[in-house]
C-alpha cells in the first residue's frame, strides 16, 4: 500500500471515528435528559427518509454545504482562511436576486445561466475585497472576511426592507424572482436540478487542484511559499485569485439558494449559516474535495432531522450544533495527535531539500 492511499485512508477512519464519538456523546446527552436516544434517532432518520418530499428536501440542504465547503477547501490549499463564506453565500444571492427580479424577456435557459453567473461574480466579488486588503495592504484575511460578513448581512436587510421589498412593503422579503429564472422541478422529489451542482463542482474542483497547472501552484504555494516564489510563481497572485475562486463558489451557493427556494424570493438571512457549516462540512472531509460530499450529505441529514426530533422527542435543535462543535473538536484534535506522532518518525536532523518539497505537493 502506497503512502498516499494509507494517509488517505487514515483520513477517512479518524473522520468516520469523530463522527461516531460525537454522536454517541450527542445521545448520551439525550439519555441524561431523560429522552428516548432511540427516538431521536428514529425521528433523525424519518425526517431525511420518511418519504420521498423529506429526502429531497436533505438532499437540497447538502448543495449550499457542498459549495461553501469546496469553497473553504479551494483558499486552504493555498494556506488563506476564508471565514467569510456566510458573507459571500449572501451577495452571491443578492446579485441572484437582483437578475431574476429585474430582468425580463429572457428564455429560460439564458435567464437562469445568468442568474447563476451573477452569484459567482457576487460571492467572487465580495471575496475579493478581502483578497485585495490581503495582497496590497497586508490586512489579516481572517478578521477582514469575518468582518465582511456582518456587512453583508446589513444590506441584505436593506435591500429586503427597501429597494428589493415586495410590492406590499409588509413581509420583509423579495417578490419571487422570474420562473425563467429557476432551476426545473424534479417533481417526484421536490427537488430542483441544482442538486447537479454537487458531483461537478466537487469533480471540478477535485480535478484542478489535482490534475493541472493552476492546481501545482496552488498547492506548490500553500506547501511552501517560499520555494514556491524561487521557482517563479507569485504566490501573493496565486493565494489572492484561490481567494476570489473560493467566493465565487460560496455565490453559487447564494444563488442555488434563492432560485431553488420553494418561495423562489430572498428573505433576510437567507443563507441560515450555511457558510459557516460549510466550514465544519470542510474540517470532517479534511480538505478534500470529493470527500466534502458524503461530509455534506452528513450534516444535511442533521439540519433535516433537527426539527422533528424537537417536535416528536422534545430534544432541542441546538443538540445539532452541539454535535457539530464535538465534531470540530475531534477532527481538529486528532489531526493533531496524527501529526505529532508523524514528526516523531522524521529524522529532524535532516535539512529539508526542494526535492522533498516538490514531491509532497505533486
């Protein structure tokens, strides 16, 4: 067995691990609270497998956790954290929101890739923001993507208050945006066809950083920055565009979210932290692009079966957040532990050579 495969499978058993602990404590938490953990779990599983409505709807919730995570995956290669997912999700929706209200004529093909276009340039564009205060004024890319955020969320408010605010001025929310401008109905599931979106962008992303010249130097710069440079790249372009990329991705997200909507509008907050659980989604499939999907799917199953297990057990839905913090804790901890114990079989007094380098990231 080559190394790669044992690292990658290692990966695979401390996920699977984290998950099943966390569980477990999770239900240990509904037994001392005097509940059934045998009916949350029952209620969980009825609320994603119930019927063929309730399965399409988790599988709705795993698209917007799929593209923020491949997001997060996307600026990590390259060593950039991208806390601002949620923000980006939010003006990818916006400029959604704006292409299926205000125009008009379009077929439904057209008006429904523009949409789609119009996300990414939205995520891609508030993405860039921070890239730039990162690349020209060396601005933490953490607290200014954080930040953004919170901007964000107040002109989404604005917008759904006043500019953008349906025709009674009275509910807070957009009008529905043009049918021509929402992805078809699979009927039988009630779900809509943006769910492609899952497998090809996982597949997209997987094969770039893996497979081509962009991914080299993406993964060459987030190794090691500094042989990255000696060998000609500009890593501060490189880890800036990985940035506006992983933006985009998150407006994809934005505007699934609202042209896949069963109200087809935007409302305030519409993205109900998806970004944020895109990162967590990201940290259990330890940065892997095709390993974000099943991570995705996971975590859609525990948005769905929150609600029920409230209304059938009396378990609160903030057990889900519970499980998904012992999950970071986890994964992160492990990590650790596999790396320290990793280092102590590298013989230390060996000066690293550009050989080394370039192999680990090819």
């Amino acid at each position: 067995m080559s190394p790669r495969t044992r690292d990658a499978l290692t990966s695979i058993a401390i996920s699977a691990a984290a998950v099943v602990v966390a569980l477990v404590a999770s239900m240990a938490i509904v037994a001392a609270a005097d509940k059934s953990p045998v009916d949350a779990i029952g209620a969980m599983i009825d609320a994603s497998f119930g019927s063929q409505t309730q399965f399409g709807a988790m599988l709705a919730k795993s698209v917007p956790l799929t593209l923020a995570s491949l997001g997060w995956v996307l600026a990590f290669s390259v060593r950039r954290i991208n806390v601002g997912l949620e923000g980006q999700i939010l003006a990818g929706g916006a400029c959604a929101a704006v292409i299926g209200l205000k125009v008009t004529g379009l077929p439904a093909v057209m008006h429904l890739a523009l949409l789609v276009v119009g996300g990414v340039v939205g995520g891609a564009v508030w993405a860039g923001i921070a890239a730039w205060l990162w690349a020209k004024r060396r601005v933490n890319e953490i607290i200014s993507t954080l930040l953004l955020n919170f901007v964000m969320i107040q002109v989404i408010s604005w917008l759904v208050t006043g500019p953008l605010e349906e025709p009674s001025h009275t509910l807070g929310q957009t009008a529905p945006i043009a049918n021509s401008a929402r992805w078809p109905l699979i009927e039988s599931l009630n779900l809509r066809w943006d769910i492609i979106l899952v497998p090809l962008a996982a597949i997209v992303v997987a094969w770039v950083l893996s497979s081509t010249r962009v991914g080299y130097r993406l993964r060459l710069t987030g190794a090691n920055k500094d042989f990255a440079s000696y060998s000609g790249i500009s890593t501060t372009k490189v880890a800036a565009l990985a940035m506006v990329a992983s933006g985009g991705l998150a407006g994809l997200a934005g505007s699934s979210l609202i042209s896949s909507s069963p109200a087809g509008n935007m409302a305030d907050n519409f993205s109900a932290n998806y970004g944020f659980e895109g990162i967590v989604v990201a940290l259990l499939a330890r940065n892997s692009p095709m390993g974000c999907v099943p991570a995705a799917l996971l975590f859609a199953f525990l948005k769905q079966g929150g609600g029920l297990m409230e209304a059938r057990v009396g378990v609160p839905t903030g057990l889900v957040m519970v499980t998904q913090g012992l999950v970071i804790v986890l994964v992160a901890g492990s990590t650790f532990l596999l790396q320290k114990s990793q280092a102590r079989r590298v013989d230390a007094t060996k000066p690293p050579t550009a050989k080394l380098v370039t192999a680990e990231v090819i």
